[in-house]
C-alpha cells in the first residue's frame, strides 16, 4: 500500500511551503505500509529556533488556506523539533543539529520516498542543489552558520582550494569603519587594537 493521492498532495504542498521559506534537506517519506496511524512524513531542517518557527508557521498557513488543519502540534515553544500532525501527513520541522543527531531519514531508510524538488529552482539545476544537509552546518558557531559554497563565485586557488592570496583582497569589505586609512595599514596598532 502507498500513500494515498491526498497525502501525497498535502505533504508536496507542506515539502513546498518549508522550501519557500528556506528550509534545509527537505524530504517527504512513504511510512504508510510501515504505520497505520499516517501515509508520509515531511522532513525539514533550519539552522536555528527561529527559522524552525517560520517554516512551521508558513506549512500551516499554506494548508490552512486548503482547510487542513493540524490535529496537534508537539515542540513549538522549543522550537528545536515541531511535529506538525495533519493526519495523513506528519510534518518534522528540526534544528539542524537534532536532524543529523536523530536521522529520522535513516530510521526510515526502507520506506520510499516521495520525490519533491523545489520549483523556485531554476530548470536543471537538480534536487541535490536544492537544499543543504545538517553537515552543511556549522555546529560549533553561535546560531549555526550555514557553510555554503557562493554558486556564483568560481573556485580559487589551485584545485579549487582558497589561497591566503585569495583572502586578502576578498575581504575587504566596502565602507568597513576599520577599513581605509591609518587604521587599514599593516602594523599600525591602532589597526587591531594590539
């Protein structure tokens, strides 16, 4: 048994309402010849409680404008791990460091999946450059940082490695206040304040 044609639906809608509002690794998975009890599980991640928030706020305004409304919801004054229950599709909306600590995708690993790709990506752009992974963030940095290589930006240095010839005059922010003057020459201590 696969999920039915509603919940496939309504966990495409949640998949693209956490997508819209920038959320990480998104995945829908097909629990229902595993569970009785819901057909899929939408998993998200955000690389903070605030964005976890938003993305939970964003899923249920979106299927509430299509008159679902969700029967409970687990985790919202942590904001680390919101479950979002609409029955025939449950929603887990994690910090990025609870998403690669539980792996809710590797408890599930032999239920199929639901294929979702973003459509605010442009055409052939693929679903892997869709989203970013828990081990596309930084766990020791304050907030957790995303750590996303600049699509834009070519890779520097010999192999795609960044040189110190590469950093320093990358750097430089325009109209820094420590930046320009006597306080931008080397080994001014005004410079650092050393």
């Amino acid at each position: 048994m696969t999920a039915s044609a509603e919940a496939r639906e309504t966990a495409l809608l949640a998949a693209q309402a956490a997508a819209d509002k920038l959320a990480t690794d998104v995945s829908i998975v097909d629990v229902s010849d595993r569970l009785a009890i819901t057909d899929a599980f939408v998993l998200a991640s955000a690389p903070n409680e605030r964005q976890v928030q938003s993305i939970v706020d964003e899923v249920e305004e979106r299927l509430r404008g299509r008159g679902i409304k969700p029967v409970r919801r687990e985790g919202v004054a942590e904001a680390r791990w919101v479950l979002l229950d609409f029955v025939d599709v449950v929603v887990h909306v994690q910090h990025a460091e609870e998403r690669a600590y539980y792996a809710l995708e590797r408890l599930w690993k032999d239920c199929p999946t639901i294929p979702f790709v973003d459509r605010a990506l442009p055409s052939g752009d693929g679903a892997s450059a869709a989203t970013l992974s828990a081990d596309d963030v930084d766990p020791a940095g304050a907030g957790s940082v995303l750590l996303a290589p600049d699509p834009d930006e070519p890779a520097s240095g010999a192999g795609g490695t960044t040189t110190d010839e590469d950093l320093l005059d990358d750097d430089v922010l325009e109209g820094d206040p420590l930046v320009g003057g006597a306080a931008a020459e080397p080994g001014n201590p005004d410079a650092t304040g050393r």
